[in-house]
C-alpha cells in the first residue's frame, strides 16, 4: 500500500515550504532590482572627465619679490627699492 504522506509531511510543512519559496523568490528579485539601480546611478554619477590643462596661478609680483631677496638673487635695498615701485611709491635714493 502506498501513502503519499508517509515522511511527516504535514500542513505546517506545506505551508512553510511555500512561504519559504516565496521569500526567496522575492529576496532574488529584490536583489536583482537593486543591483540594476546601483549601476544606473554610478554610470549617472560617474567622474566628469579632468578639466583641461589649466596654466597655474602665477604669485603675485610682490612674492615673487620676496622670493628672489630669499634665494639670494638682490640685496635687501634693492628689494626695498623694487618693493616700493611695485606699491607706487616714489623710489628713494639710497
């Protein structure tokens, strides 16, 4: 005789077996729809290409100055004197 209910299979198993298969087929669609949303969004925000090649700032002449006195390259009165035409000054006699 054969019984088709013979391995403890009762409706508490039915039942969570189903809910069980519905689940995962909902966690896998999930899945998938979110990882189809992360890569539209990252190709959307991908970097923007680099700028072009942008020529740096140039320091201002009054640095550029001060630079020179710092290497070496004047002397002190001739950075004074320098300085003072930069500003608009009259240069003074030395």
């Amino acid at each position: 005789m054969m019984y088709w209910n013979d391995h403890g299979m009762t409706g508490w198993g039915v039942g969570l077996m189903t809910v069980s298969m519905l689940l995962f087929w909902a966690l896998l669609i999930f899945g998938v729809v979110a990882l189809v949303r992360h890569v539209g969004q990252a190709s959307r925000h991908s970097p923007a290409p680099p700028p072009a090649a942008v020529p740096p700032e140039r320091p201002a002449p009054e640095q550029l100055l001060a630079e020179r006195l710092a290497r070496g390259e004047i002397e002190p009165d001739e950075y004074r004197r320098r300085l003072d035409v930069l500003r608009g000054s009259p240069p003074t006699a030395g």
